[in-house]
C-alpha cells in the first residue's frame, strides 16, 4: 500500500510539473507576441498598457474566485478545467480584429490565469507537505522551461511568418490535449488527505504586516522588473532597435533561459554567500541588465542586456519567500500567500509604467525606470537576513528555502 501511494504522488509530481511547463509555454507565446496582437487589432501604444494592466487585475479577481471554488469542490477539479481553458483564451486572442473582442479575450484570459496560479500552487504546496522536503522549485522550473519553449515557438512562427490564428491555434490544438492527460494525474485527496485544506488554513491565519512590508516592497520591484521584460522586451526590439520580428523574440527567450540557469545554481550561492549579499548583488545586476538594454546599439545587445537582467532577479523572489517563511516559521503560508499579493501589484505598475514613459517618450528611457526601481531593493537586502537565535537578523542571511504558499504565482 505504501509503495503505491507512493507511486502515486510520483505521477501526481510530474503531472503539475507538466501543467507549471504548459503554463509558463502559453503565458510565453501570448506576451512574446504583443507587437503582432497590436497589429492585428489596431491597438494603439497608448492604448496598450491599459490592455496589459487588466490582466493582472482580473488574475488577482480570478485567484480569489478560485479559492472559493476550491473549498467547495477541489484543487484538482479547479485546476483541470481551467488549464484547458487558458489554452483556448490564448487561441480566443488571435481570432478576432475588433478591440472589443480582444478585451474579451485577454479578460478571459486574465481572469483563468489568476484561477490556474491558485489551483495549481495550491496543489503543489499539497504535494510539498505530503514529501515532507521543499520541491516548489521545480515546478517553477518546469514554468521556466515551458517559457524557453513558448517564446521558440513564437520566434519559429514570426519566422514563418504564421499569422496569430495559426501560431495560437495550432498552439492551444497542442496544448489543450496535454492539459487533459496530465489532469488525469493530478493529486487528489487519496494522495493529498488534508494537504491543501490545511495549507489553505495556514495560509489564512493572522499575522502582523509590519515585518513582512520591506519584503512585500522587494517583491513589488521585483516583478516590476519581470513585467516589464515580460510585456515590452519584444517591442522594444522590435519598434526601439528595429529587429525583426523573429529575432526580437530571443530577448524574451535569453531571459528566460537566463532565470533558469540562475536558479540552478542560485540555492548555491545562497548556501555559500548568504542571502543577503546575493540579493544585493542580484538587484545591481539585474539594473546593469536594464542599463545594457537600454544602451543597446542593436538588437543582439539589447538580447544580452535581458540576459543579464535575468541572471540578476534569477534569486531575488524566491528569497523574498524564504525570508517571509524564516520571519514566520509556524505561518510560513500565510507569510508567502501575503508576498505573493505583491506579485499583482508589480505586474499591475510595470506595465502601465513602462508604456507611458515610452509613449512620452522613448523605450530606450523607458528601460530605465524599472531599472531604479530594482536598484531599490539594494538598500531592503538586509530584511533578508536568518535571525539571530534571539529573533535579530544577523550577518548575510544563511537563507535557506522557505515553502511557497497556495497563492504563489508561478511566474519567475
């Protein structure tokens, strides 16, 4: 009996890394084909950062949703009906030609994302607490590696010059298929038992905000940062440095690439270094990258600036976790289901920030604005810090990995 429940969290493991890869390959082809999506619907660039500042607002209202739909039925119930669904709003987005339906589309899409971050961290923290040991990680891989995946696609299509009808049909036709197998093994409650009800209790109790706002301040710049690579690097390529359509994906694809690799080695260098010295040292590398792509003097730099820019915020967000959970050891939930709230609020301001300084004026100048804002987790990097035995921070932070809540978005 106890082999085959273990055979069974096995399959129900690789199943949500499979559904974190499928995520992270969609999520890619949408945001590396803003600049066809413009195109094609006419919409304007002053336009475009309100488009693209709805959908994490209605993820934040599809998130909260789904909690309530995961008390009532379950995790898995949620989850396998909306991954299918994301795929098909991403197909929805490249069949229409009026603004209106492109509001609904990604407003469908919005709203199931926030739905699907929440099942499906919800399942993987489940999972988490049944192994005993930290393996969040790697589903966050498996959605990194469903980025490099999504943004290659789109490359290959823009090379072959497929139109969004067919580069997000033949997507979704791939993607829906898979989302139905692998939702034939997602962790229900004979593997799970009480998993996720208790996470999501954990998640919920009452703690005080006050220590965990310097943290909540380093996620919000943080995802500054990733919104802004995520909605503006391929058109910054594209109308800023005059790349080709195909090319100018490779900036979001190196940064992906980059976040990947970085996390690889990443734990490493906190084990060795500290937390603290490799958060400061990822947020100045991380300004440098924005610095190098907006100096780009073509599209090949540009590539390499949001490259290092992901090798430098490869680190920061998952020890704003770990730092939630060392401050609140017996609430670690609740402490990472608080951060992650500043996940929205980063993609909520990057966006709009980005597109209107580069409507006013340049996208070169607008690369520069989430680089200060990213160098202002320098100064918060000693909130990271492991405290002292009495309760103090102490030193570098030895900073080992905390466990991610319910809520933790699977974004980078």
């Amino acid at each position: 009996m106890q082999e085959e429940t273990t055979a069974r969290l096995r399959q129900a493991r690789a199943a949500l890394a499979v559904g974190f890869l499928l995520q992270g390959t969609t999520f890619a082809l949408l945001v590396t084909c803003i600049p066809e999506i413009q195109k094609q619907y006419g919409l304007s660039d002053g336009l475009l950062p309100v488009f693209l500042a709805a959908v994490p607002i209605l993820a934040g209202v599809g998130s909260i949703t789904s909690e309530q739909l995961v008390r009532r039925t379950s995790a898995r119930t949620v989850l396998r009906v909306v991954q299918p669904a994301v795929c098909l709003a991403l197909a929805g987005a490249g069949l229409g030609d009026t603004l209106w339906q492109l509001a609904v589309a990604l407003g469908l899409f919005g709203l199931l994302v926030g739905a699907l971050d929440a099942s499906m961290n919800m399942l993987g923290v489940g999972l988490q607490r049944r192994y005993g040991r930290s393996i969040m990680l790697g589903f966050h891989a498996a959605f990194s590696l469903g980025g490099i995946v999504g943004a290659a696609v789109a490359g290959l299509g823009s090379h072959g010059h497929l139109g969004l009808r067919t580069l997000f049909g033949g997507a979704a036709a791939v993607l829906v298929p898979l989302a139905l197998l692998a939702g034939t093994r997602f962790a229900g409650r004979a593997e799970l038992g009480d998993a996720v009800r208790e996470a999501a209790e954990a998640a919920a109790r009452s703690i005080p905000w006050r220590p965990l706002l310097p943290l909540c301040a380093a996620m919000a710049f943080a995802y500054i940062a990733d919104a802004s690579v995520s909605n503006y690097s391929v058109k910054y390529l594209t109308d800023g440095l005059g790349s080709p359509a195909d090319v100018a994906k490779l900036s979001y694809l190196g940064y992906m690439v980059a976040l990947l690799l970085g996390r690889t080695v990443g734990d490493r260098a906190v084990q060795r270094w500290g937390a603290v010295p490799v958060v400061r040292t990822g947020s100045a590398v991380a300004a440098l990258g924005f610095v190098l792509a907006a100096a780009a003097p073509a599209p090949w730099a540009g590539i390499a600036g949001f490259a290092v820019l992901g090798f430098g915020i490869c680190a920061i967000i998952p020890q704003v976790f770990a730092a939630g959970g060392r401050l609140f050891p017996a609430d670690s939930d609740a402490a990472v289901a608080r951060l992650n709230l500043f996940n929205y609020v980063g993609f909520l301001v990057g966006s709009p920030l980005v597109g209107a300084i580069a409507d006013a004026s340049s996208y070169r100048l607008a690369m520069l604005a989430p680089a200060l804002l990213v160098l202002a987790v320098l100064p918060l990097a000693r909130h990271f810090a492991a405290p002292r035995a009495g309760g103090a921070p102490h030193g570098n932070g030895s900073g080992g990995a905390a466990p991610a809540a319910a809520h933790s978005s699977s974004r980078p």
